[in-house]
C-alpha cells in the first residue's frame, strides 16, 4: 500500500493536469480515485502505469464529448455525423446572438411582446413563395403538431407505399396513432391510383397525406397518384393535402451536379395545402421541422397548444434566418458547405488528391461513390474522387482515425480505408493528412 502514489502528486502530473481545461477538475479527480482504487486493489501501485491507466481513462471521457468531426464517408448528410455543416454566416448569426440578450420575442418598435416566429418566417415566406410557415424542432415534430391540430379522433388517408420508416425508427403509422389520428391505407405497395383516395373519403376524412420515399425506391410496374391531383381532389372535397417532403431543397440541384429533387416550391405550386420538411438537409441549415403553406392551415397549427413543447430557440432561429438569407442573395455554392460537395469537380477533387499522394507514401487517388444522404435522392450516386491509405490491418487504420484529434471518419472497402475527399473540407486537409501519417507510422 505504501507504493501507491498520493493524490496530489497524481493529480499534478502534465499528462494529467492537460485535461483538467476540458473535463473540469472535479472529473478529473473523480477519474483519479477510480484508477487509484484500482491500483490499491489489484497491489500495482506503480507511478507511471496509474498515470498512463488515468490518461486513458481522462482521454475517453474527452472523446464521449460532442465533438467536431471530420466526414470523409462520401456522405454529404450525413445523419449520424449531424447532417449539414453551417455556413460561416448561420455560425457568426449564432455566435453574435449568443453573447447577450436578444429580441427574440420582444417588439422593438412599439416596445412589447413580440413572436419568437415572425422574423423567420418573412423570409422563409419570401423564398418559398408560401402565403404562411411556421418553425419548430424537427421534421417529425413538424408532421406530429398537422396530424394533432387537424386530424385527432378523425381519419387520415395515405398510400400504402409511403407509410415509410427512416432512421430513428420513425414511423408514419406510429406518428398517426401517437397523434390520436386513424390511418386509412389505400393502393398496393407499388400502384395507388387517385380514385383509391377518392374511394377513401368520408365524413371522418380530415387530411389526405403524402410523404416523401426517403431512403427507398420503387422500381418497375408502379403507379402514383400525383400530388396536383392529390391536390384538387382535396380542394373539391374540402380536404386539406399534406405533404412530407423531407429533405427540403429549396432550389433544383440539377445546375449543381446533382438530379432534379422535389422542391418546396414546386410542391406548392402543386397546390398542396401544407408541405413539412426539416431545416438541416438539403436546406443546408440548423436542424429544424418547418411547415410551410396556406394561412388558414398554418393559423391552425400556431393556435395549438402542443407549439409550446416543440418550439425552436434563438439559436435555431439565428442559424435558420442567416441561412435562408443566403438563398435571397445566392452564391449557394460558394457560401453553404453542402452545396459546395456537391457541385465541387473531379478535377477540382483530384488535385486536392495529389497533395495527399505528395504527403502519405504509398496512397493512391481512387474512384469513388458519393452519396447526398440524408433521406435525399434515395440511391442515387455521384462521381467522386478518394484516397486509399495504405494498411494490412485497415480496420485498426479506421479505428485510429477516430481516436485522433479531431476524429476522422472514413469508409472502409474492399479491404482498403478510403477518404472521399468529397465530404472533406478543403480547410481540413492538412489535419486529415498529418493524422494519416500519424497513423501509418
């Protein structure tokens, strides 16, 4: 027992001292008279084998904090890895915000209480073309507070080929049953035709419902009802139309690289009544569920009291507003970070693949297979350019990526580990490349 070292001499150690900055020092202590404990009982008190138990002990309360990450998958949105990266101006919004006090539901001009929403949606109104909107936390929070405010104890139709499940186990009919609605299926899992819903109507029928296919798609002998005819057969029979479209693209991604993917706008001029979809996918912006449609529609959803329990704070609204303003004023390539993956070049990939090749011996440039992700563009692949690093073990290759500071995530295929330099910032190159030599020596 006499071999075991104090407290304090532990505790003043550099290797452990340089975590007291990030974890605290209570924590770092805590951790101490865990691995001392350990020590005393097993009788291994030597100094530096505590100290190197204790650093790794420290080093993985650091790494189970919520930290930058480097996304070298391919996957543009990628969900495990928080989807979107902010733009600069979305960062300095939050940032500037944040500092101090705010207006964010304070009327400036006539010095009262104002609404938290009223900023944000101008915008969104002017970009989308929508009469109203409204913001809350997520996309499924978005679809829960329609299906409450219009569609509790009543009947709501929907094809059986878009009663999809996405990550998170989110389910269409759990979301329609936790909601106190009563899902009514019409068609075959690959051919629903408009007269399946018409069929479908009765007194009870309090919305017609449409959701975007997400990471799936139908191929082959298929039929849909389109969403224009969707759109009249509830105008006729006094339904309001509902669409889930998901991903959010305000703009066409054709002129990007990218294939054509549903807009917001163009579902609204489909007619449809209310069109949810979430803030931080293809909109490039914070995680956020936004509704976007008729006024009418949308004053219902504001009088709800359930808005309360899912409404957004000031730095969702700070990262959201700054982000849309970047759609009045364009430049999206230039000035949000998944635009600019996805209309970033092979040639302009490949060049920065050299400067991997001049740093990391034995590396060779690859092709590859890009993905937007997100519940976007379901399956569809884009050119892309990636680095194959040279490993034997490839797996424990990947495994010390992610242990570096900052992680990096990469792929692994074909026995190779590949960085896709698509979803790689250029601004990150030079750390990926010293933590590849790092882990290759």
């Amino acid at each position: 027992m006499k071999t075991i070292p104090a407290m304090h001499k532990v505790l003043a150690d550099e290797r452990v001292t340089a975590y007291e900055a990030r974890l605290g020092r209570d924590v770092v202590k805590r951790a101490a008279d865990e691995v001392l404990g350990r020590a005393r009982a097993s009788g291994n008190g030597a100094y530096e084998a505590i100290v190197a138990a204790l650093a790794a002990r420290l080093e993985s309360l650091r790494r189970d904090m919520l930290q930058r990450v480097v996304n070298a998958t391919g996957i543009i949105i990628h969900t495990n890895l928080g989807r979107a990266p902010l733009a600069d101006e979305a960062l300095a919004a939050v940032a500037e915000l944040s500092r101090g006090y705010s207006n964010l539901e304070y009327d400036l001009e006539g010095g009262e209480r104002g609404s938290r929403y009223e900023r944000v949606t101008a915008i969104l109104n002017d970009v989308t073309g929508a009469e109203h909107s409204l913001v809350v936390n997520n996309c499924a929070a978005a679809v829960l507070l329609v299906l409450d405010s219009f569609a509790k104890g009543r009947e709501v139709v929907v094809a059986r080929s878009q009663l999809v499940e996405i990550g998170g186990g989110f389910r269409i009919p759990e979301v329609l049953e936790r909601s106190g609605a009563t899902l009514v299926e019409v068609g075959t899992t690959n051919r629903v035709y408009l007269e399946d819903f018409e069929r479908a109507l009765s007194p009870r029928t309090a919305l017609l419902l449409t959701t975007h296919p997400s990471n799936y798609r139908i191929d082959g002998f298929t039929h849909n009802a389109s969403a224009r005819d969707l759109a009249e057969l509830g105008a006729r029979a006094g339904v309001p139309v509902v669409e889930d479209l998901g991903s959010g693209a305000l703009v066409d991604l054709a002129p990007y690289g990218a294939p054509h993917e549903r807009t917001v706008q163009e579902a609204l001029s489909d007619g449809i009544g209310l069109v949810t979809f979430s803030g931080d996918k293809l909109l490039g912006g914070p995680q956020a569920g936004i509704v976007v449609g008729r006024s009418q529609l949308v004053a219902r959803l504001r009088n709800n009291p359930l808005l309360r329990a899912l409404r957004v704070d000031k730095m969702t609204l700070a990262a959201l507003g700054a982000t849309l303003q970047i759609y009045r004023s364009g430049a999206l390539a230039e000035r949000l970070p998944i635009f600019r993956m996805i209309a970033a070049t092979l040639d302009e990939l490949r060049a920065r693949a050299q400067e991997y090749l001049g740093a990391i011996a034995d590396a060779k440039i690859v092709e590859s297979d890009a993905y937007v992700g997100g519940g976007a563009l379901a399956q569809e692949r884009s050119a892309s350019v990636a680095v194959a690093l040279p490993a034997r073990d490839s797996r424990s290759v990947a495994a010390r990526l992610r242990a570096n500071a900052p992680p990096i995530v990469a792929r692994i295929a074909e026995g190779h580990v590949l960085l896709d330099l698509r979803t790689v910032a250029p601004e990150e190159d030079a750390v990926v490349i010293d933590a590849c030599r790092n882990c290759l020596t």
